[in-house]
C-alpha cells in the first residue's frame, strides 16, 4: 500500500492498522504523529499570540490609548 494513500485511509478510517504488518505501519504512524505534533505546535501558537493581542490591547485601553492614536505613534 502506498503511503501517501495508507495516510489518506487512517485520516478518512477506512482502514485498521491491525491488518498490517509492523514494517507497513511504523512509517505511517510516524507521519501521523508529525502531522499531529505540526498542528498541536501551530495551534498553541495560534493562541499564545491570541493572549499577547488581547493583553496588549487590554494595556492600550488601560492607558486610554485608541487605534487612531497608536497610529500617530507609530507614525
């Protein structure tokens, strides 16, 4: 079975590992887990630089600073 269409049918579920042999599966499962670890780490950023947004924009608004002023700042 081709890796690229082994992937494909354990993302969709149309196929079970158990039919494999350990040779056939542990490629697969190792870029499985890559995928997986990519989106974990991709998220996690995702929402650290959420946080960072928000706490900036809460310091902004603490100090009474609007968007057209930080414009003029940046300016």
């Amino acid at each position: 079975m081709p890796l690229q269409k082994a992937v494909h049918d354990i993302a969709t579920g149309e196929v079970v590992l158990r039919d494999m042999t350990p040779e056939e599966e542990a490629p697969i499962l190792a870029l499985w887990a890559k995928i997986t670890d990519d989106a974990r780490a991709e998220a996690t950023k995702a929402a650290a630089d959420a946080i960072a947004r928000a706490r900036a924009q809460a310091k902004l608004d603490e100090l009474g600073i609007g968007t057209e002023d930080l414009k003029l700042l940046v300016r």
